[in-house]
C-alpha cells in the first residue's frame, strides 16, 4: 500500500478488495493510510493474496516443534500483540508491505511507549516471516537499543546471601552457588542432572574429583505454559565449567541438584532476602557478579566467555563498564590513604 502526494498537498492511497478498489484522500498520510487499510480488512482478503497474518500463522505452525518452546512461546506472544496494537497491518498483502509501513508501523509501538528493544524484536519477526515467503523486508531504522545498567551486588552481600541459604535453605545454597561461581542461569541450573556432572556414570555413585560439569540443558517456559528441557540458549551457552570442590561435594550429598523450576528458583531466591534483611537484587545479578569477579582478578575475557556462554566480546564490555567503576572507587581510597601521610 503506497501514498501518493496530489498537487494540492493532499494524500491519496488506493484500496483494493475482491469486488473492487475506493481511493482514500486527506491531509494526514498516516491516517489515510491507516484508513485505507481498515477499508481493505473489512472488505475481506484479496483472493490469491498473502495477507501478513496468515503468514505468520503459517510460520509458527511450521516451527511448532522445530524451535525451542521459549522461542516459539515469544513469536506467539509478539504475533499477538501486533494484531492487537495494529490490526490493519497485519491485514496488509506481504507483497505490498513498504517502506513507510514500517515506519508507520514503528510511530504506533512508540506511541504504545515499548521499548526500543521490544520494537526490534517485533521487527525482526516481521522480517522473519517475510523471508519465510520469499519477501523482503522493507528498510528501515529502527529506534537505537539503550543497554540498562547492570546491578552487581558486592561480595559482602553474596557471602551474606550464601551464609543465610546455606542455614536455611541448602538447595537453595546450591543454586545460588552454582550461579555465583559458574556462573549458570536460572534454566541452566533447573535443568542440571546428575548425569552432567563429567565422566560420572549417572547410575554410580558421583566422584567428588570430578570437578567439571556439562551445561548442556536449558529449562523454559514453553507456549503451553509448562516447562520444558531443551537445548541451551546458544552454541556457547552449551559448556563445560571447572567447580569449586564443595559445589560437587553437595550434589554428591544431595544425589541430585534441584528440583525446583526457574520461577521457584526465582521466588524462593527473593524470599530468602526478605527474611534476611538483604537489599534485594536479583537471581541472575549472581551471573554478573561472578563475571565481574573474574574480570577483576585479570582472567582474560576468552576464558570468561567460555565460562560464561557469552556470544560476543561486545557483551564482555558492559562489565568492563562495572570494573571501572569499581577501580575508580578503589583509586580514591589510595589516594586518601596516601592524603594522611602529609596530614
């Protein structure tokens, strides 16, 4: 669907259904357009056209089963919120999708005040579907990612943490171990089994030497709304991470890890800092605590990323970021120390 600019400064688009066409003119091209569109959606869909929403039922009907139940659950969830927020879009023939659809399509999920990332995600879904069909995507800027800053709780509050887990809670001191030191996600640490722990046949008795585990699950929340074990999130995500002796040591008491899904994982986690009187932060803040530690004690960022599953070196900057930060404070104590000499 294009807009044409008259002589007379107007907009003019022409719609098309089955039994005809009607010409939609104003001074507002994004109305006109959208008005248009609406006229088109109430008309029925053009015979032998692929309208954007049967393409995207085509398309999750054909990942069903072929992508992880997390992913498929987030298409599903963002087909559903396009089709409420623009429902004249998703009518629209993908052959006739353009450029300033997009953009018109982009100033409605900003007025909807989402996020810049949430924008480029429905995006890259549209364009996804696109491609599934042999179309493509229309260009397009689309609004620029402000990364939050990452909270990273010091070590004093993480040893307080663990010393309430491990008198209270010891499965869940293990969890929170395994994050702090590994350092493992949610998922990840619902999904470890006996058997991950390397070299150790899962029917056997576990060798408290073999210190090496295997992350080679992820547990998520599936569109069904049950949980699921699958694959990691990432090629890297799937590892192998040396432990502290004492992490072992309890899977080896224990006979098992967890029994708890991400969300209790999560639950019981914030409880537990409740009832200590812990400022709250969250779970996966243990994950950017471990990885700054490292970054601190100079390990080199290859070695992190392996430990960590991080994709790109890109994502190693935002801790470098934390570092700085931390060395400023450091810096200013030395130089107060050094102040008292002349005092």
């Amino acid at each position: 669907m294009k807009a044409t600019k008259t002589k007379t400064g107007l907009y003019t688009v022409l719609a098309y259904s089955p039994d005809g066409r009607k010409r939609f003119t104003g001074p507002d091209k994004r109305k006109v357009m959208m008005e248009a569109a609406a006229w088109e959606a109430a008309h029925k869909k053009r015979r032998g056209v692929l309208i954007l929403d049967d393409a995207v039922k085509n398309f999750l009907a054909e990942q069903d089963g072929i992508l992880s139940p997390a992913t498929l659950r987030g298409y599903t969830n963002i087909a559903a919120a396009l089709r409420n927020l623009c429902p004249d879009f998703m009518q629209m023939a993908c052959a006739e999708i353009e450029e300033e659809d997009i953009r018109v399509l982009i100033s409605f999920m900003q007025a909807d005040e989402l996020s810049a990332k949430t924008i480029k995600n429905r995006l890259a879904f549209i364009s996804r579907v696109l491609s599934r069909n042999n179309y493509e995507m229309p260009m397009y800027s689309a609004p620029r990612i402000e990364l939050p800053e990452l909270h990273v709780p010091d070590s004093i509050t993480v040893r307080r943490t663990l010393k309430a887990a491990k008198q209270d809670n010891p499965e869940l001191w293990l969890c929170i171990m395994l994050a702090a030191t590994g350092p493992l996600r949610r998922g990840e640490i619902a999904a470890l089994g006996r058997s991950d722990i390397v070299g150790v046949d899962p029917m056997a008795n576990i060798d408290v030497e073999a210190n090496v585990i295997h992350v080679a699950h992820d547990m998520v929340l599936g569109p069904d709304k049950v949980w699921h074990i699958s694959l990691p999130k990432t090629k890297r995500s799937d590892r192998y991470i040396l432990m502290p002796h004492e992490v072992i040591q309890a899977i080896a008491d224990r006979g098992y890890v967890t029994n708890w899904n991400p969300q209790q994982i999560f639950s019981k986690f914030s409880w537990l800092l409740h009832k200590n009187g812990i400022d709250h932060y969250r779970f996966h803040d243990l994950r950017h605590y471990c990885i700054s530690e490292l970054l601190a004690q100079g390990i080199e960022e290859i070695y992190i990323m392996e430990r960590s599953g991080h994709e790109t070196l890109g994502t190693m900057a935002r801790y470098k970021h934390i570092l700085n930060n931390h060395r400023k404070t450091v810096n200013d104590k030395i130089l107060e120390n050094f102040a008292k000499l002349s005092g």
